[in-house]
C-alpha cells in the first residue's frame, strides 16, 4: 500500500509525534508511508523524501484552521503525484478534518485516529465540535486508542469505532538503584502537576523527580518543597525510568496513558487517577492502583512504598506492557485498511 500519514511528526515532539514515528517505522517494513506535517522543519535525513510540510502561521487560535486548508490543499497535489491508497489523520479536529475536505477531490478513504484531548478537549470548542462532529461522520473508519475514546467518539455521532490502543518499543535499563517517584508529562493544568507536590509535602522522606515542560513550569518550581527535582523537557525517559520506583499520573484526563504501558515495560509499578483511559491500563492492585481522590492517593500511595510490592507490581506490568509491542499494534492497524479498501 501506498499510505499518506497527516499529523504532528517529529521533529515535532508530544505522543501524537512518538506514536507516527513508532507507527510509521513499522509500516514502511511492508509499505510506503508518506507524512504530511505542520511545517516549518527540517526532516531526518533518512526520510527527507517522503516527509512534507504545510506552514500555517504560528498564531494561536489562527494555526490550526490554516493547517486545515493548506493541508487540504497539499494532499490534492500529493495524490496527483503518488496515488495513495489510504490517507490515515491522527488527533481528531482541524487535522483530520483536513483529510476530509481532500477526501471529496480525491476519493481516496480516510482512516482518523483519535488520541485523547481531541475528543475530551476539543468537542467542547464551538468550531472543534464542528471539525470533529464532521470528522467523525465522513471518516471511512475511526481508530481510537481506548474503550473511553471510543465510547466518547460514538457519542459525538461515529457510526463505528475500532479500538487499537498505543504501543511501546522495546525499553532498555540498566538495573540501577530505583529511588524516585517520577512524574512524566506536560506540565499544564489538566496533567494535574500539583498534585505531586501535595504528594511530596505529605512525604518529604521520598524523592520525586518532574519529568516535563509546559507553562506551569516556573510557578511549579516556586511551590515545590525541597525534595522535587525538575528534570525539564526529556528525551531519555528510559534512563528516566530506570532511576524510578514508582510512576505517578494524576492527570485530570486522559484518553489513553502511554507513560503507563513505557513505564510498565521498564517494570515500574503506576499510581493513576481514575478518569479517562487510565483504568483500562492499571489493573487493580496488579501492575499498580488507582485513586480518585487526595486521601485516597495517599493511603494508596503507602501501600505501594514496599520494595517488595513494587517488584512484585513490576514484573507484573512488564507482562502486561508485552500486549503492546508495535508489531502487533500495526498488524491491527493495517488489518483497518485492508478492511477499508475491500469493504467501502
């Protein structure tokens, strides 16, 4: 197959660009992938070929709507040049719906994946209602990376929703001493970053590491008692994870949790809130517990202190975390276009 991937790519970062890559990389063993990408970059050299850009202005608010028609515009010319099979737009909004105005003019299906704040964000927009009501109703099939994406996008009008969740890579470590309760993640409001420096002031005997970057950063840092260690913006986060005990994620929402299933593959036991796609990863009391509120996050978070219970959790996870290899996610992925291109 012949396929055009629209979204965020590296050298983009954030997990829409880490899932294209992985995805990607795995396609291209059996087929052609091209990707078209908000612009300006400077691709990897090995793919410069099948990489292409779009360059909206970087204004907030205007960005995103101009990706809409300029993409729109790119993939018509992409497909007169290499006749695309399949055109596959991730995060579900102005970017996907890009692929749907081409869709009319080109007549090639459209896959849309949804990933998370897409659906639990952007659906409450006015004009993103509008992008992802329209989105998911002409999209040939819809992917979404968990049962709570998928429940959510058949609410919002999806006729039919596949459900194909993450994957992670093989993640290496080197067995050092694990100390660290770490938080991995944007550092914005809905990720709840504040919770652990609560959590970090009811133990100040316990170290906690802030793996991330976002605007709260500086006011973060302000509040944090002295036992919370900002690390920034990371590309290294299996060594990351290696150093770590115990990861924590207290986002507000989440539609999948990817940080669970990489941290699991790197036998860390997970401390989640109970909200979005996160309860569909952490099995009670298995690969480690979830909580909903405060108090409960601290009793909880006693509990899992044990070296003990948490090689016990982490052996756990890391068989959990081997369902999500990328050879099988893609299988599943390619299994939609084969189906899309057989059955309309």
């Amino acid at each position: 197959m012949r396929i055009l991937m629209v979204g965020h790519y590296p050298p983009h970062t954030g997990g829409i660009a880490r899932h294209l890559d992985k995805l990607v990389r795995e396609l291209r063993k059996r087929h052609e992938v091209h990707v078209l990408t908000y612009g300006p970059i400077i691709p990897r050299k090995f793919e410069s070929e099948f990489v292409h850009q779009v360059k909206p202005p970087n204004i907030f608010g205007v960005r995103g709507i101009s990706f809409t028609f300029l993409a729109s515009k790119k993939i018509r010319e992409l497909h007169k040049k290499y006749r695309f099979d399949i055109i596959h737009a991730h995060y579900i909004g102005t970017t996907t719906y890009a692929a749907i105005l081409a869709k009319k003019h080109v007549k090639v299906p459209v896959v849309i994946t949804a990933h998370g704040s897409d659906l639990d964000f952007m659906s409450r927009l006015p004009l993103g209602t509008y992008y992802v009501k329209k989105s998911l109703s002409e999209a040939d099939r819809i992917i979404a990376v968990s049962h709570y994406l998928a429940k959510k996008a058949l609410s919002l009008g999806a006729k039919k929703v596949y459900v194909v969740p993450n994957g992670v890579g093989k993640l290496q470590y080197d067995g050092r001493e694990r100390k660290f309760i770490t938080f991995i993640g944007a550092l914005r409001h809905y990720k709840s970053p504040e919770t652990v420096l609560k959590l970090a002031e009811a133990f100040p005997n316990e170290q906690f590491l802030i793996v991330g970057d976002g605007p709260l950063k500086k006011v973060l840092e302000e509040k944090a008692p002295s036992n919370v260690k900002f690390l920034g913006y990371r590309r290294d986060i299996e060594n990351i994870l290696s150093k770590t005990k115990i990861l924590i994620l207290p986002s507000k929402r989440e539609g999948f949790g990817l940080v669970i299933v990489e941290a699991n593959a790197s036998e860390v036991p997970v401390i989640g809130r109970k909200v979005g796609g996160i309860p569909e990863l952490i099995r009670e009391g298995k690969n480690g517990v979830t909580f909903e509120k405060f108090e409960e996050l601290i009793e909880k978070f006693q509990g899992m202190l044990t070296p003990k219970k948490q090689r016990k959790m982490g052996d756990f996870g890391k068989k959990i975390s081997e369902k999500y290899t990328w050879k099988a996610i893609t299988r599943q992925i390619e299994a939609i276009y084969e189906s899309t291109l057989h059955f309309p």
